[in-house]
C-alpha cells in the first residue's frame, strides 16, 4: 500500500517533520510511504496512494498561499476523494497557530471527499487532537523540533496502521 506525505517547507522544519511521519509509517508491515515538497510531486504514485497527508508552516496562523495554490486546482488531479488523509504544522510560536493551519487543510480534505483520521484520543498517550505541530526554536529557546519528533514518528504510524485496516 502506498502512502504519501506533501508539504510545503522553506526553511526545512516542515520537510523534516514529514520525513518523520514517513518514518512512522513505514515501521507498519506492507506499507510503501513517500514524503514530497508541492514543486515536486510524483502525481503517479499520489493517485496510487490510498493516504494523504498534508503538512504546511503556519504562516499568520494560515496555511502558506504556496500551499493553497497547490491545494486548489490539483485535487481534482490528484483523485484524493475517499483516500484517508490526515494534516500537520510547523510553528516557531507555541501560540502560532498551527491547530488553525491543521483544520484549514483538513477542511479542504474534506471538501473533496477525503476520509480524515488524527488518531485522536483512541490510541491514548499521546494524544494528537488534530494533527501533530511542532514548533521550533526560530524564536523560542527552550523549544525545537527534536522535542516534537516522537509526535510525528507516532502520527505516521497510527495513520498507517488504520490506512492497512481500512484499505
Ligand atoms: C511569512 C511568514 C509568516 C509566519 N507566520 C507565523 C505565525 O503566524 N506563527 C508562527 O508560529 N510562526 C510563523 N512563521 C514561522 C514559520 O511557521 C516556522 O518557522 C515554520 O517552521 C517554517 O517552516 P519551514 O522551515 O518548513 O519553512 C512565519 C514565517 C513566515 C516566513
């Protein structure tokens, strides 16, 4: 089963985080997960893919307009009704909005016709309400992405063991 990750990432907070969602899922038996930045997708293996997630830095609490305007004319493209997806953040503020940024993406997830998984609380601690964020240390010293990394690792792989439940 293939599962992919797409982000956008400047500065590559958000390209790590992904790559550890990859890693997570990867840890479960039968699955193939890819992360791509939205310049490059292999769209091929997006429309093979039976999961999605995507993941933007919080931008003015809002995903980056890069994001929206891959998000917009490609979903019809991509054929991402009925696949699971899922969505994640990056921040350098603990406030900065990056549950906002999760709801936006899982919005238009939903929008078209993507079936959306978190995790959630049914898998206890730790629990992911949204999506996972981290925040980095841009501007907070005693945050970092490592402290995040264990969040992530165990997104992807909650989202790839319901994806091999479901698919
Ligand atoms: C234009 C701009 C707006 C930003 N707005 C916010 C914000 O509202 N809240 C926040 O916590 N961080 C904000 N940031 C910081 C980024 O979200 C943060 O550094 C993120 O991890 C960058 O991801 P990247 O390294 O993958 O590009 C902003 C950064 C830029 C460049």
């Amino acid at each position: 089963m293939k599962l992919a990750v797409i982000y956008d990432s400047k500065t590559n907070n958000t390209k790590m985080a992904a790559e550890w969602i990859v890693s997570g899922m990867s840890e479960v038996e039968g699955v193939e997960a890819k992360a791509f930045s939205i310049q490059e997708v292999d769209e091929e293996f997006v429309k093979e893919a039976n999961g999605v997630v995507f993941g933007s830095p919080s931008y003015a609490t809002a995903m980056t307009p890069d994001m929206h305007n891959f998000l917009m004319p490609k979903a019809m493209k991509l054929g991402l009704g009925g696949k699971l997806g899922g969505a994640f953040a990056t921040e350098q503020f603990t406030h900065g909005g990056g549950d906002l940024v999760i709801q936006a993406l899982l919005n238009y997830e939903m929008t078209n016709g993507m079936l959306c998984y978190s995790g959630g609380n049914a898998w206890g601690l730790p629990n992911i309400h949204l999506g996972p964020v981290a925040v980095n240390n841009n501007k907070e010293a005693h945050n970092g992405m490592e402290h995040y990394k264990d969040y992530f690792v165990t997104y992807g792989n909650r989202f790839a063991s319901k994806a091999r439940e479901l698919f």
